[in-house]
C-alpha cells in the first residue's frame, strides 16, 4: 500500500550558508528556471497546438464581447451602484442585460446579483416554463445533484419542488459512449411534454459533455416532435468554451452563474438567465414577482462594475482553465488513471474528470489543490454533507471568491468511482504545480504503477523511511529501514516483499526499484 508520494519538488531546494543547525536551515522554495516537475514540464511543452487553437478562440470570444460592450455604448456610469428598490439605477442593469444577450446570442437576458447560485438561475428558468401537469424530460441522463431536490426526483420535503406543484419528471438514460441516445430522443416526446432539459456539462456524471453542435442537433429532434416544446439548458460550465452559445441554435432559455465562466473570477455573486423575451421576462417574475419583472432590485457598491469587468475577461479566463484541463488530463492518463475528456480531444465545458479509485486518493488529490491555492493553503478540506448534495461532498477552493469554480478547485462526492472534478485556474501554470505537489500526481502515478514490472525511477526530495509489511493473523508487523540520504544519492529497492513508502522532506534524491506490489 502507498501512502504518500516521492514526488519531484517543484522547486530546487535551497540550504543557508550560515550557523543554523542543519535541521532546523531555511530553504527556498523558488526557482524560476525549473518551476515544474519534469513530467508537467514534458507535457506542458507538448501541448503548444492545443494551447495555440486555445488561443484563437479566446481571440474570437474576446472580439464578440467588445462588440457587445461597444453596441451597448458601457460608460463608466453603468458602474455606479443603487440601493433600495434599485428604482435610481443609472441604467447599469439595462446595459448589462443588452451585452450580456448579443454575447450569447439571444433576445433577451437578466443578468443579477440576486440569483445566488446557478441552481437558483436554473430553478426560475424552469418555474417560468412548468405548470402543474406538465412533464419535464431530462435527455441527457440524471441532471446534476442539486437539481433533484427542485425537480422533486428527491425528496425535497415539502419545501415547493416542481413535483409538490404537480408537475411530472421523467429522464432518458445516456447511450453506452457516454453521449446523448439518438435513437430514444426521436420518439421520446409525450403530448404533456411541455420542457426538455439539456444539462450542458457533465455534472457528477461519468459522462462527456455535450458541444453546442450536439445540443443543436437535439433540439431540432425535439421540435420536430413537438415545436411547442421548450427547451432549456443549464450551461454552467460551458459559457466560452466554444465559439457559440445554446440560443444561437434554438434553446429557448439557457442559466448559469456568475461565479464560474462568465463572471471572469471577479464577479463576486450572481447568475443569468438568457433566451427568448417571453421566458426571460417569466423567469424574472419568479426571481422577483409578477409585475415587477427585471426594473428593480439594488445593486449596492461596486458590484455592477465586477460584473461588466468580470464578463469582459471571461473569455480570456476560460481559455486557461481549459488550457488547465488539457494539462491535468495528459498527465494523468499517462499514469493509468481514466480521465473525461480525453487527453487533447475538443473540449465542451472547464470541467476535467479523473477516476482516482479509492476515497482515501480522492482525499488527497483535494489536499494538493488546497494546498496550491492561494487562500487558506493553510487548510485541509473535510468531506462533509453539504446542502442540495445526496452525498458526502469534499471541496477545494482556496479562491477569492467563496465557492468560484473559474478559480482554481476541484470537488467530488466521496461515491464510486471516487472521480474529482477539475475546473479553473487563473492560468494554467496553477495546474501544473498542483501536479507537482507531494501528494498529488506523482502520489498517484506510485499508487497507478502497482504490481507492474520495473525498473522505476523515481525523483524525491525526501529521507527515505521505508517498512516491509507483512500480515500476521489480524496483527500487522512492520521492520523499519530509515536512511539519511545526500542530495543526488540513488537508493537501490529490489524486494519479493511488499513495500510501503513513507517519506518526510529534506533534500533532492532519487530512488530507484524493480517492481511495484
């Protein structure tokens, strides 16, 4: 069994020359020459096409929104915020919601700091559809875990989910490739079919996330079923990931947060629905009430500024953050883990999936992130319940912004096949020093190479203290070998035993062994 790594530092440690003990010398931990691991480093500079195709679609999104903010004539006035009923306001709201609909290509939209989250964005886009009677169709598999208490699929207690209103709920299965099932689409309308949703990103799913060009493709089957079905689409996750958006092939609403692609990792809260007027203005009231519809609400401080400048580089943010998942997805497939999207294959959302097996991997690969991050690196994420989840949830997320996912952070219900979730990063550099953290990526590499033939060799900054375990009844015995070693040593492993690795940091070696057990 591996319980921690022997990974390569990330930076080249440093001794100072001075009478400090030698076990208590300060080192530095910078070198701006080698700042990543040698595989990071390896695969990082393998990537330039995909960085380079990466690039030109920032530049092409990044070209629509200056289009957008110049039709919309933003001023420096549209930054001043309001308080109260938001009655004052110096027609921020109104310019905001122009940029933000010609951006994704709509009729309308309601871009708000009172949504709090994308589920609340979501919910109001499919109360203003759904009327008791009706029946929502889920087409592409179960919708992400905090939806089922709004949908009614888990008991939501009473509290007004969709199905306390009457309205029915039903969910088509993914085909076998993890996609969307063509076939049971073209005949899975009923006449009481009044909105399909499509969720855009792949969720807690093992699954791929679908394209625009996919999501397209269904609602033209759906509409030729049915035109008077509404289409919906949650696109969180997913906001310029490519060079179009939902409603410029048909969907009728999409939603999504601000926290995470179009907020740009400045936006400190809020979410959007975009689409047709009609639903727009339907979703609205349920944001707020009948009647009082998108022309109120305060809007107080700073914030109308976060949101016009958070949404103007977005484009630019998403583009390292799927930069970051082409980097995390080439890495660790070439360590044997399963990973979704595949190494260097189009991507669809920021979301980069890794199948790390075991809780305890899970566990750790969070701690890397938390420990990588820049706020609260100090800290070790618990997995806990955590509202709207079915299961017990860890976090990373030393962000800025509470809960951001266009900041660097991963997540993942504790629940096989123990898959983190990747998604943003200010930049992608971020993603490869996660890598190279103690105990993350090359943590696993060890963990991925077991029972495999050798020789290995692996690079550590470490003394080595290494234990054969072997079991005796319920008891475990262990034999202890502890060995101080100087920088650039190689320590020699060839065993018939299992051996588990332990290691505490001091200085750059290597270890070299036969075999994995």
């Amino acid at each position: 069994m591996l319980v921690l790594s022997c990974a390569t530092p990330v930076y080249t440690t440093h001794s100072l020359k001075s009478s400090i003990p030698k076990s208590t010398a300060i080192r530095s931990s910078f070198n701006c020459d080698h700042p990543f691991v040698p595989e990071v480093a390896k695969v990082g500079d393998s990537l330039y096409s995909e960085f380079r195709a990466v690039d030109n679609l920032v530049a092409c999104n990044s070209s629509r929104v200056l289009k957008a903010f110049q039709n919309a004539r933003v001023g420096s006035h549209h930054f001043a915020g309001c308080t109260g009923y938001g009655h004052d306001e110096a027609g921020g709201r109104e310019a905001l919601d122009q940029a933000f609909a010609e951006i994704v290509g709509a009729e309308s939209a309601i871009v708000r700091s009172q949504f709090f989250s994308g589920t609340h964005a979501i919910t109001c886009a499919l109360f203003a559809f759904l009327r008791p009677g009706d029946e929502l169709l889920a087409v592409a598999g179960a919708p992400y875990d905090t939806l089922e208490e709004v949908i009614g699929k888990r008991d939501s207690h009473g509290l007004g989910s969709l199905k306390d209103f009457g309205v029915m709920y039903r969910e088509l299965p993914l085909a076998e490739d993890g996609g969307l099932d063509w076939d049971a689409l073209a005949g899975a309308l009923r006449p009481h079919t009044k909105c399909a949703l499509i969720q855009r990103s792949c969720g807690y799913s093992w699954r791929r996330s679908l394209s625009v060009n996919e999501i397209g493709r269904a609602i033209k089957i759906i509409k030729m079923q049915n035109p008077n079905c509404l289409v919906m689409v949650d696109n969180c996750y997913g906001e310029f990931v490519e060079s179009i958006e939902p409603p410029m092939v048909g969907a009728d609403l999409i939603a999504g947060s601000l926290i995470k692609n179009p907020g740009g990792t400045i936006a400190p809260c809020g979410g959007y629905v975009a689409g047709r007027k009609q639903w727009v203005d339907a979703a609205a009231a349920r944001l707020s009430a009948p009647g009082l519809g998108v022309d109120c609400g305060s809007a107080p401080g700073d914030i109308m500024r976060a949101f016009f400048q958070g949404l103007f580089l977005a484009p630019q943010i998403v583009g390292e953050a799927i930069k970051g998942t082409f980097l995390v997805s080439e890495v660790m497939a070439s360590e044997g883990y399963k990973v979704q999207p595949l190494p260097r294959v189009p991507r669809h959302d920021t979301v980069q999936a890794v199948q790390l097996g075991s809780r305890e991997l899970l566990l750790a690969f969070c701690e890397a992130v938390q420990r990588s991050s820049p706020v609260g690196s100090f800290t070790k994420p618990v997995a806990g319940t955590t509202p709207g989840y079915a299961s017990e949830v860890i976090f990373a997320d030393g962000t800025f912004i509470d809960g951001s996912t266009s900041e660097l952070s991963c997540d993942g219900p504790l629940r096989e096949p123990f898959a983190v979730y990747c998604q943003g990063g200010t930049h992608w550099t971020q993603w490869g020093l996660v890598l190279g953290d103690d105990s993350c990526c090359l943590c696993l590499s060890m963990e991925s190479k077991l029972g495999q033939s050798g020789p290995f060799e692996v690079y550590g900054s470490l003394s080595a203290g290494i234990s054969n375990r072997s079991a005796r009844g319920n008891r475990e015995k262990f034999w202890m070998l502890h060995q101080e070693m100087d920088a650039g040593q190689t320590l020699n492993v060839s065993h018939e035993s299992p051996w588990m690795f332990s290691y505490r940091k001091t200085m750059d070696v290597k270890i070299k062994f036969d075999r994995w057990y």
